[in-house]
C-alpha cells in the first residue's frame, strides 16, 4: 500500500534519502528534514495512512507505536524523557499526509502549550 505521490511513502521505500535510524518490516524511522529539537526524529509505518484515524489495522498502530521505545533508545533519551506528537489534520498543521510520530527530546520542553514542541 503505496501512494506514488507520497514523499514518505519513497522514502520509507528508500527512493527518497534519508538518515535512518531505525526500519523493520513495519516502519521506518528517519531524522526529520528541519528539527524542532536536538532529537527530532520521525517514525511512518510502510503502508500509507494519511492520518492517525485513517483505519490503522490494530497490529500496524501497534507496531508504530513499539518503535518508539526504539528510537528513544537509539537516540539515547529513554531517560531523560521526550514527547511524542502526531499531528492529524489542518488544525494540527499536519504538512505531509502519511501518518508520522513525531519523537522530539535531548533538550527541556516547554509544559504550557501542548501544541507546541520546542523547548
Ligand atoms: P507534520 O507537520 O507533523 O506533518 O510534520 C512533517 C515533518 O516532516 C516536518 O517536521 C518536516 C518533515 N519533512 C518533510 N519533508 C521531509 C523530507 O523530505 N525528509 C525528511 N527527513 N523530513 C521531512
């Protein structure tokens, strides 16, 4: 299940470079292009969703979601703590229409504003 106008649909196929830092034969985690943060990095499962409440089978949501764990090891901030955002929709600003996780840390975040990432 690939779009072929999806930019993270080629990169998750490797078509389109990227840093990544972690891929299994359900997702692909790769450094985001303009981080927010020290680590900012970006998880997309290989088939395409356009959003978090696009239908995501059970096992896909959950294979998503165990990278996290993952990449917060990978990245070295399992300890000191990072956000997890997915942003869904206009309002949300979501900018690229294939369901990502966005893991931001390695610096102290802001605890007003949940919207808003940076530190
Ligand atoms: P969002 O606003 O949640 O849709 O975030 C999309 C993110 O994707 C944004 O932080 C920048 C990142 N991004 C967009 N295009 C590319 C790309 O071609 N490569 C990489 N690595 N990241 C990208």
């Amino acid at each position: 299940m690939q779009r072929d106008d999806c930019i993270f649909c080629k990169i998750a196929a490797g078509e389109i470079p990227s840093t990544k830092v972690y891929e299994d034969d359900a997702v692909v985690a790769f450094e985001d292009l303009s981080p927010m943060m020290p680590v900012h990095t970006l998880i997309v499962p290989r088939n395409h969703y356009d959003n978090i409440a696009d239908g995501i089978p059970v096992e896909e949501m959950g294979r998503l979601f165990e990278a996290v764990g993952k990449v917060a090891d990978l990245k070295g901030v399992r300890e000191s703590g990072f956000r997890v955002v997915v942003n869904t929709g206009d309002d949300a600003c979501q900018s690229v229409h294939h369901v990502h996780v966005h893991v931001l840390g390695g610096a102290q975040m802001n605890d007003g504003d949940p919207s808003l990432p940076q530190a």
